[in-house]
C-alpha cells in the first residue's frame, strides 16, 4: 500500500469511517458527512 503525503489525510479519513462503519459507531449523519469528504477527496 502506497503512502504519500499528500494522500495523507484522505486515508485518515478512509480509515476513520471504515473504523466507524466497522463498529457501528456512525449515525447516518456522521455516515453521509464520510461520503461526503471521500467524495469531495476523489473529485478535488
């Protein structure tokens, strides 16, 4: 697994809700907040 810096921070966040998604920790707020900042990472 490649680990830039620049990608630092998308992996933070897909590790972060893959963790809450994992433990059912997420409300389907904090899930589509998760979406979201993938989505906004991917397109930017």
């Amino acid at each position: 697994m490649f680990y830039d810096l620049p990608r630092k921070i998308e992996i933070e966040i897909f590790f972060g809700c893959g963790f809450a998604f994992g433990h059912h920790l997420t409300s389907r707020q904090i899930k589509r907040t998760c979406i979201g900042l993938l989505n906004q990472q991917t397109t930017a």
